[in-house]
C-alpha cells in the first residue's frame, strides 16, 4: 500500500510504520547497560551474557529407569523361555555413587536417575524380572544401552546453554540454577517516561467537574511498559500550556531511553506536540499512520547525548492510545530491551465468530477475545461500541482483528489476522 494523504502529511500504512520504527530504535548496549542479578530476582529479565555449560549434562552415565544395571553381553539373548540369571551384588540409589565395578554375571539393583556403576552398559526394565534374594533372572534381552542417559548426551563442557538477547523465564531459570550459577548478568530494564497532556485532564483521585475527564492512559501504558519489563516513569498531566509542555517533553527526553505522551498531535488548536518537538531540534519521521483507531500517531528521534531518544506522541483517545502502544510501540520496546528478534507486532490468523465491519478507508483494528477449539483459533469480537473513546469493553481483549483498508466488512467464518496480546487463550 501506498501512503495516503491527509490534510497537509501523509499517512503510512501500518506496517510501513513498524519497519521504520524499528530501524530508528538502538537496543540497550550489552557492556554498558547491564547489571548483575541474583538467580531469583532474573525472572523476566533478558540476557546481557552467553552462559556457556561448566559441566557435562547428565554428569555421568544414569539409569532413566528402575530396573537393573548389567552388562548387554551377558543378557543379550536373555528370553521369557530361557532366562538369564545374575548375581546382584549392590543397590544404587539416586544420590548414592557405586561401590564396585561388575563382573561378567553380576548386576546391580538400580533406581531412577542413579549413576551406572563401572563394567554396566544397559538398564533393563523391573518389568522385564524376577528376583528371589540377591538372584534376579533376566526374562528378555534389552536393546544395547538401553535407559542409559550417558554423560554429556545432553551438552557437554563448554556448550552454549544461553545466548544474549534471550528472556529469562523459568526454564532458563532451570537451567541456570542445573549449571550451578547463582547470578547472571542482564540488560538493565528500560526507562520509559509517560505523561499525559489535556486541560481537560485529572487524576483518578479528583473530584471531577464538569468538561473534566480522568487520565486513564497514564495508568494504562504504565502498566503495558512494566508488562514489558520495562520501568514507567510516570511524568503526570501537563495542560495545553506550549511553555510548560516543553518543559515537560525536554525534561522526560533527558530522563528516560524512550519517551511516550498522549494527546496533542492531531490537527486542533492545542495540539502543540508535533511544534515543541521541532522546537527541541528533533527529527519528524511520522505523523499519521493508516489504521483506525489511532490515525494520529508522531514518531520522532531527539538527539540526547550520544544516542537519540525516541519519541512516541500518541492520540489522545484511549482506546487509541492502546492500540498504537500494541501495534507500534510494543515492537521498539521489545528492541530496545536487547531482546533478540523478532520484535515485530505478533500476528495470529483465526476464524472470526461475528461479522467484522469497517469503514474500508484505514486498516481497521477491532478487539475481543481469541479462542482455542479443536478446530483451530477462534476470534470473538468484544459486544458494545467500537468507539475510540469507549474504555468500557476492552476489558479482557485478547486480541485485535485487522479488517484491511480497502474492506468494509468480513462475513462471520472468514479467516481474519489478529494481533494477538500472547495472553492464555480459553477454550470454547
């Protein structure tokens, strides 16, 4: 698709948006934006640091079954007709290192993950015996090193078991506590400033008077940065003051890696953003993207330092706010952080329930609830207004279904793209 014109800029299409917003975005540096973290406190954090393997996995030949420790030779043409019989001369369990090697005709009573002794060289299953005192017949023969883990099968010294870039969750977590390490080092968490702008404003403690809403997208992206793993900075409401708005947007530039302000980019008379970030020396590099909700939508770079801050100027409308903060914002966030690729916005494809309606202009992004059946994923669209500025049914949104530009409605049963929030899906 094209860009589109609107009054006096253009609108992109979205993904256009993305690519461009990712190209902009400089990811934490891996020698100087690190810290050291407990093995506790790692949890959603993301490797800063390979962590290479100081030891073999398993550390040693292991039984993976309860059974009995032998040699194949002696057993190899045990039967159920014509049995094998063998001495047992010890009992491993788990924890417990043998004593003695076996000789031809011995074998050793062995559980579930306990070292093979010396002289064994295959596991055969309890199942597959018969003991009486420290005899036990062999009554079919195993498979050579059958249910033997052995050492190193799974990494050995020096392997890479973690890369840079990767999120710790709790199988690496696992891993690193198996690999003996009590800390790691991670990306320091990035710092996003939020504020909000609007006379209109107020906080959620305030009485409101008439004309007055509360901030409500404050709170919300808030809670999608620390969601994240990113740290909101949480700037407060600045009236449509261009003085004190200024102030604000250079302070929170200083302060933060990535700036994100709702309000005040579209085309009104107090929409001051898109002129103060020109007046702070920034770069412009989008204004509007082709997507309903949230067609207003600044992109720009602020030079601070060494590296320039990016610039999120987001519309004012929450549910607006949202969407772009899902579409286009998560994505920079994702690299910035240092986490490895992909970090594009996650698109699933699923059967929509409803019919989808669109006014066929801008890509169009409805919400509502994604579905795990047998059939495949499913897509439930939220009941009630679709309106920018209703709050009210977004609650419990899973996912966000694209009716293309172009499309002014898909019939319920079709194959629809959904932008999907990666949370648990339910079954129905």
């Amino acid at each position: 698709m094209t860009s589109v014109k609107f009054g006096d800029f253009f609108m992109i299409p979205a993904d256009t948006a993305e690519t461009q917003i990712l190209d902009l975005v400089v990811p934490l540096d891996s020698r100087r934006d690190c810290e050291t973290v407990a093995l506790l406190e790692a949890s959603g954090r993301i490797f800063s640091e390979s962590v290479v393997s100081p030891l073999d996995f398993p550390h040693w030949d292991n039984s993976a079954m309860d059974g009995y420790a032998v040699r194949y030779e002696d057993v190899s043409a045990a039967a159920a007709s014509t049995p094998v019989e063998l001495t047992v001369v010890e009992e491993i369990p788990a924890g417990k290192s043998p004593t003695q090697a076996l000789m031809p005709g011995q074998c050793a009573r062995i559980l579930t993950g306990a070292m093979v002794p010396t002289g064994a060289d295959t596991i055969v299953m309890q199942e597959n015996t018969q003991r009486t005192g420290d005899r036990v017949q062999i009554l079919s023969a195993p498979a050579p090193r059958a249910f033997v883990r052995q050492q190193g099968a799974f990494t050995q010294v020096g392997d890479r078991l973690l890369s840079v870039g990767n999120l710790v969750a709790a199988p690496e977590v696992a891993v690193l506590a198996a690999a003996q390490r009590s800390a790691v080092q991670v990306y320091r968490r990035p710092r996003i400033a939020i504020l909000s702008t609007g006379n209109e404003l107020a906080p959620p403690e305030a009485t409101l008077q008439p004309g007055q809403i509360v901030d409500s997208n404050q709170f919300a992206l808030a809670a999608l940065v620390q969601q994240l793993g990113a740290v909101p900075l949480c700037q407060g409401i600045v009236p449509d003051d261009p003085t004190k708005l200024q102030q604000a947007m250079a302070t929170a530039v200083a302060e933060a890696d990535m700036v994100l302000s709702s309000g005040g980019v579209s085309v009104g008379d107090y929409d001051y953003v898109d002129q103060i970030l020109a007046d702070l020396g920034a770069t412009l590099h989008i204004r509007s993207v082709a997507v309903k909700p949230g067609k207003p939508l600044t992109v720009a770079t602020v030079a601070q330092g060494t590296l320039p801050r990016l610039y999120f100027g987001l519309p004012g409308n929450p549910v607006s706010a949202l969407v772009s903060f899902w579409r286009f914002v998560a994505p920079a966030i994702r690299k910035l952080s240092g986490r490895g690729g992909p970090w594009s916005a996650p698109f699933v494809t699923a059967r929509s329930r409803q019919p989808l309606k669109a006014g066929g202009k801008r890509e169009t992004y409805l919400w509502g609830q994604l579905y795990a059946t047998s059939a495949g994923l499913e897509f439930g669209l939220a009941q009630g207004s679709h309106s920018s500025g209703n709050l009210i049914n977004i609650t419990g949104t899973q996912g966000l279904a694209v009716v293309p530009i172009g499309v002014t409605e898909l019939d319920a049963g079709s194959t629809v793209r959904v932008l999907w929030m990666g949370h648990d899906l339910p079954t129905a």
